[in-house]
C-alpha cells in the first residue's frame, strides 16, 4: 500500500481564509490478480484454471512506551525481554522493538482563535524549550487551526525555521468557531507516514463547536493511530477566573458557570486524546509552567520505546492493551523503605508504564 499527499493553502487577503488548506488524497495502489483462460485449440487439452493467489495481510500494532520510576526518572537501558504485552488480557508476543534512540516526528498543531490570541505570548514564548530539548535529527512541523486548517511548517530538522514560524502566527479576529477534532484528525492523517517515533504536541483550550459526530470519527482514528499526542491546555486564567458579582451579580454568575461547564468539558476531551494515545494532558495556570512542560514532552520524546506485536484477531472490534515490565531492572527496585521487590513479579514493579490503552482491530 502506498499513499500519496497533496497539501495546498489557500490565501484571501493575506490572511489564511476558511477554505480547508490541507487536502489530503489517499491512494491505494492493489495488487489483483487476473485469470486468463485460454480457449481450446485442436489437438490440445483444455488448460486448468489457475489456482487463485493467495494474498497474505501482515497486521502490526505498534504501541509507543515510556517507563519512569518512582521520583519520575525516565528509564532508558531496557531490552526487548523486560516488556509484557497484553492484548485484552492475553500474552502476545513482541515481533518489534526500537530503542530510545530512533528520531521522532513532531507536529506542533496550535489553535489561533480569538481566545487564544490574547494569551498567545504565555504559551509560544517557552516554546524553545520544546525545540532546545528535542533530538538533533527529531524533526518537527507546525500546523495551526480555528476553522480549518493550514499546514505552516513542513517537516523538517530545522528547529529555527519552526520557532520563526511561531512567531508569525496569524489570528482569527472574527470566527468564534473552532473544529479542533476534525483539525487533529487532518494531522494523523498527515503523519501516517510508518515512522517509529511520531508525536503531535496539541496547543488548545480544547474547546469544539464541530459537534458528536467530529469526536466520534477522531477517537476512531486515534484508536488506529500509533501517534502519541500531547495536550497542552491554553486559557488557564480563564478556567480559573473568579465569578464577578455586582448589579448584574446574577448574570455574570450564570456566565461564569457557563463558561466553567464549557471547560470542563473541554479538559475531559483533551484528557481523552492523550490517554487513548499514551500520551499526557497538561494544564498550567501560570505562564511561568510552560517551560517546565515542554521539557518534560521533549523528555519524553527522548525516551520512548516503541513495541509491536501481532493482532490476535481481525474481527473489527476494540481491544485494550496492557504493557508491563518484567525482569532484572534495577532502577524499578523500590525505593521505599521496607518495601521489598521480587523483581520478576510485575505486581511488585514499581516502574510506571505509559502507552496507548486501545486499538481497533482491522476486519477480515
């Protein structure tokens, strides 16, 4: 299988319009097999039918890990025999493994809506340390959203050209509509590409207008996916703004829990996203903790095993995973006093294991 990617933007004004800017077009080169029959001559026997070939559809789950230890050290050193993996309940062997060492993709996908506009400095300002802390050869690209989307940065290992990009960001100023679902499935789509190590660091208030529909078809995908997402939650002053009570106590009251309903729901969404992918959501109050949680994503980009294993079934349904370190590890022993560890027995392992919890597997 193959597939092909056209990216086109579209300009209205010099500003990115709302037409969609990142069309994406598949195509599925097959394979088919053709049987010719041959018509009877004189003298000749009539040729048997080919036997129909036989097409075998190789299937990998790959299911991106990070192990720390108690304190939160990221664990590196680890083989192929110190993971477990679990499909819904059951051992299955691991075909695939690639150390911490292999580069990552990384697509930084921002919102730019209104909201977010008047907050952009807190959050794009540390984010050189997500770029400073990242792998030489790790190679980032950067998409933004309201809307639609617009691809702005394509990959590359050029970290500068990606940080000057941040710092061009245009706003929408007239559109309170937001399509963050449909604007992270366009980017899984668009880094579908069989690397190893892939990541989206998604900077949003997390906040959709796109409807049911739109989340139902990305927690489909994401399911699919094997690319881990980082949420990074915008607009913490204001999930956190206090009720203002005067004249108009009562309305701004009913405002005010309004606008707390609208982000809760909001980080429920963004919790979801990362847990379903094995990855974290993060949500700073101050712009003083954006440096510290880009760190720590760069860290983790760093550090991460990536496993793979076989699907025991095709039978299109659900199936959870579980990963487990087993074995030797040191650095897994407890640490605190008194507590003893039998090593082996993954239930005395203190090392805490974060991956993808699902996939979809395909149907026959």
């Amino acid at each position: 299988m193959r597939a092909w990617l056209r990216l086109e933007s579209w300009s209205r004004g010099g500003r990115v319009g709302h037409a969609p800017v990142l069309v994406m077009q598949i195509g599925l080169a097959l394979a088919t097999v053709t049987a010719v029959g041959s018509a009877q001559s004189a003298g000749q026997e009539p040729q048997k039918e080919p036997v129909p070939a036989i097409v075998a559809q190789v299937d990998l789950v790959n299911v991106e890990v990070t192990v720390t230890n108690e304190r939160g050290d990221f664990i590196a050193g680890l083989e192929r025999e110190n993971f477990r993996v679990f499909d819904n309940g059951i051992e299955q062997p691991i075909t695939h493994f690639a150390s911490i060492e292999a580069p990552a993709q990384v697509l930084v996908l921002v919102e730019t809506s209104p909201a977010v506009y008047l907050i952009h400095r807190q959050h794009l300002a540390a984010a050189h340390a997500l770029l400073e802390n990242l792998a030489i050869d790790d190679q980032v690209a950067l998409a933004m959203y309201d809307q639609s989307t617009q691809l702005a940065v394509n990959l590359s290992s050029d970290k500068q050209a990606l940080a000057h990009a941040l710092g061009g960001l245009r706003y929408s100023l007239g559109s309170a509509e937001l399509n963050l679902f449909d604007a992270l499935s366009a980017a899984l789509d668009w880094l579908a590409t069989g690397q190893d190590k892939q990541a989206i660091v998604l900077l949003s208030t997390g906040l959709d207008t796109s409807g049911t529909g739109s989340w139902q078809r990305l927690t489909a995908k994401l399911r699919g996916s094997r690319v881990v997402v980082f949420a990074v939650a915008l607009g913490g002053e204001l999930r956190s703004a206090k009720k203002v009570q005067g004249k108009t106590g009562a309305a701004q009251e009913s405002r005010g829990q309004d606008q707390e309903l609208s982000f809760a729901k909001a980080d429920r969404s963004l919790e979801q996203i990362a847990e379903l992918t094995g990855g974290q959501a993060y949500f700073p109050r101050e712009a003083s903790e954006f440096t510290a949680i880009y760190q720590q994503i760069a860290r983790r980009l760093r550090n991460q095993y990536s496993l793979g294993f076989a699907p025991p079934a095709r039978d299109g349904m659900v199936h959870r995973i579980e990963v487990l370190i087993v074995g030797d590890v040191p650095a897994c022993v407890a640490l605190k006093k008194g507590r003893k560890s039998k090593g082996s027995d993954p239930a005395t392992n203190t090392c805490r294991v974060r991956s993808r919890q699902e996939y979809i597997a395909s149907a026959r």
